[in-house]
C-alpha cells in the first residue's frame, strides 16, 4: 500500500480513536500515546527509533520529538483531549524550539491538529500558522494531502521544507506582490489593448485591479498594493558622467527608474 492510501486508511481508523478520547475526556499522557501510535501506524515511524517522549532541550521537555537519523525534525506539543487549542499554546514550544533551531512545531489534542513554521532572527521569534484541520469533522481526503508532509516518507525527502516554500510562495503577500509588479502590468495592459484597441495607463490598471479587491484584502495588503518597479541599474553612461566623462558612448541603459511608484493623489477619493 503506498502512502496516500495508507494516510486515508489510518485517518478513517484515528476518526473513532479520537472522538472516544474525547468522549471519555483523556488526559494529555494518554492523547501522547494516542499520538505515538498514529505516528507509528499512519505516518510510518518507527517509534522506538524515531520518536522521543518528553524530549529535553536545556531545562525544560517537550512531549515528542519526531527524529530520522537521529536529528530532530519537529516536536509535537500534545494537549488533553478536550483541551482547545489556543495560539498561547504555541507559545510554550517556541522557547525550546528556538533553543534547538527546529523550525516545526505540530500543537494537537488529538482531534485537531495545528502546523507552525517558526522563524528565527535578530529581532526575536515568529511563528506562522501553516494549517489547522480537524481530524474528526474535516474532509479526510483533504485532511490526509495535509498531514501526508509530517510522514517519515515526506519528511525523509524534505517534503515539508517544499511545503512551507510553497505556502509562502502562495501567500496573499506574494501574490499581491507579483500582480502589481510592473511587468505583470505590462503584461495585462498588452491583452487589454489587444482586445479593445485601448492602452490604459498603469495607474488606472493599478485602481481597476484595486475595485476587485475585497475591503479586507485592500485593508490587510494595503502598503503593498501599489507598482512595484525593477531596480534601478547603473550605466556606464551614468559612471562616465559621475566620473566627469560625459562624451563616451552609452553602453548600456536604464532598466527602469525606481522601486516603487507614488500612489496616485486621488486614492482618498476613489476610497
């Protein structure tokens, strides 16, 4: 049995483990068991060698974490089953997450099951909710395409790594990012005027685009919804000039004249 089948068929069995847990109000030892045994029955761990209980990094222990090779790949935060899940519980592991530079954090009580990729750098720790799904009421088919990336088999391959990648890269912020970008302009003033003869500017495409967004889209991405311009160049033209030659020829030329355009003085209005 390959591992998408194996993920469905061990989520279909979890789905009435998970709900008696919660029926029978199990503490949080016990949902760790349940846990352990999902890891080892649906995700393919071999969990007296690749599962470590109450995992210590300096002072203080986390309830699993979840090795190939003997490294650390992410940790699993396990709340009782009843518990719900609250983001002040991700709190809790970024500490020892970023004491050991492992960027996954899985939170779950059994029934619900919440992914974060934590990021570290000089000003501190963030974290960024990759998923949240519930194992008992959601869609197993879509359920399953999510947590098939905590699988040894994915993680093994750097699957998870892939996913974050491409969860940034589809991300509200980098969309909005590469649609005003000026090229993506250019590409949809062309079209416009292939099919009605009329070549708008970037501004009135820049606000054409802005009235199909949502108040909140335009709310969350407003310092970002504006032309995003390439990088200015330098020429050789401009080095000579700078230099005080200004009679040799021109090289090369600018690409484009700065990062990005002034928003237009009625965009009051048009709000």
């Amino acid at each position: 049995m390959d591992m998408d089948r194996q993920i469905v068929k061990g989520i279909r069995k979890y789905i009435s483990v998970f709900q008696e847990a919660k029926d029978k109000d199990i503490n949080e030892a016990d949902t760790v068991t349940r846990i352990i045994k999902f890891l080892e029955e649906v995700l393919g761990y071999d969990v007296l060698r690749d599962v470590t209980k109450e995992f210590q990094i300096k002072e203080r222990y986390v309830d699993l974490a979840v090795k190939i090779d003997e490294k650390v790949k992410y940790y699993i935060e396990v709340k009782s089953a009843n518990t719900k899940l609250k983001e002040s519980h991700i709190y809790q592991a970024e500490s020892y997450a970023s004491q050991s530079g492992v960027p996954w954090v899985l939170l779950t009580n059994g029934a619900e099951w919440e992914l974060y990729h934590l990021v570290f750098d000089k000003t501190g720790i963030d974290h960024f909710l990759v998923y949240s799904i519930d194992l008992i009421n959601g869609d197993v088919e879509q359920n399953s395409e999510k947590i098939r990336y905590l699988s040894r088999e994915a993680v093994r391959k750097d699957e998870l790594n892939d996913f974050w990648d491409k969860h940034i890269t589809l991300s509200g912020e980098s969309i909005i990012k590469a649609l005003f970008h000026e090229d993506s302009l250019g590409t949809i003033r062309r079209e416009l005027r292939r099919v009605s003869d009329i070549l708008v500017d970037e501004d009135e495409l820049l606000w054409g685009i802005r009235k199909l967004l949502s108040p909140e889209v335009l709310s969350q991405y407003s310092e970002i919804i504006k032309i995003r311009r390439k990088r200015k160049i330098r020429t050789t033209k401009e080095s000579d000039t700078e230099n005080g030659d200004e009679n040799k020829p021109d090289a090369t030329s600018v690409v484009s004249v700065s990062d990005v355009a002034q928003s237009p003085s009625n965009e009051n209005n048009e709000q």
